[in-house]
C-alpha cells in the first residue's frame, strides 16, 4: 500500500489532524434498535463516500442520502447493551472519521 491510496487527513474537533493507516473503506452496521446501515470509515468527504457506497446499495437498503452525517466513530469489542459481538461509538479524540448512512 502506497501513501497515495490512503485517506486524506482530517482535521479533529480539538484541532489536532487524523491521519489514516488503512484505505477507506464501507462497513455495514446494526445498531441496538435493528436499523441497519453503513458506514464509510476514513472520510468526512460525502461525495466521495456515496460514490464507494454505490447506488445499488443505496436503492436495496433504502438508505437517505440526504440525511448522510460525518461523524467519528470507533469500534469497541463489547456491547454495552450485550446484544452484538462489538459495537461502534462515538469519540471525536480516539476515533476515525466516517460517513454514516442509515434508512
């Protein structure tokens, strides 16, 4: 993997800058209410985090693109409701930037 193919850097809410080791890349998720979605981890960049997505995913979930959010999230491998394997929250200072879309 070259320099080229990872994510640009982000700036943090604290002012520090994200900088991604791994490519961006699309996860599809469940949260604790059963709405399933996804999201595109290593990027606050919409556009180019719907183009990853694709609109047959898009179309088969229903999801609203419109209502797309940035937000940064981080995985954690328990579930504070001990219902999944892991689960994600949200953590501006430890976590990767991401796009999320839900139905």
């Amino acid at each position: 993997m070259t320099t080229a193919s990872l994510p640009a850097p982000v700036v943090r809410p604290n002012g520090k800058t994200w900088r991604g080791r791994k490519p961006v890349r699309v996860e599809e998720f469940t949260d604790p209410w059963d709405d399933t979605g996804f999201v595109v981890l290593g990027t606050h960049d919409v556009a180019h985090a719907l183009a990853l997505l694709g609109a047959d995913r898009v179309f088969e979930y229903g999801l609203n693109v419109e209502q797309a959010r940035t937000d940064w999230w981080r995985r954690v491998p328990w579930d504070p409701f001990g219902s999944y394997d892991s689960s994600y929250i949200t953590d501006a200072e430890r976590g990767t930037p991401c796009v999320v879309f839900a139905p």
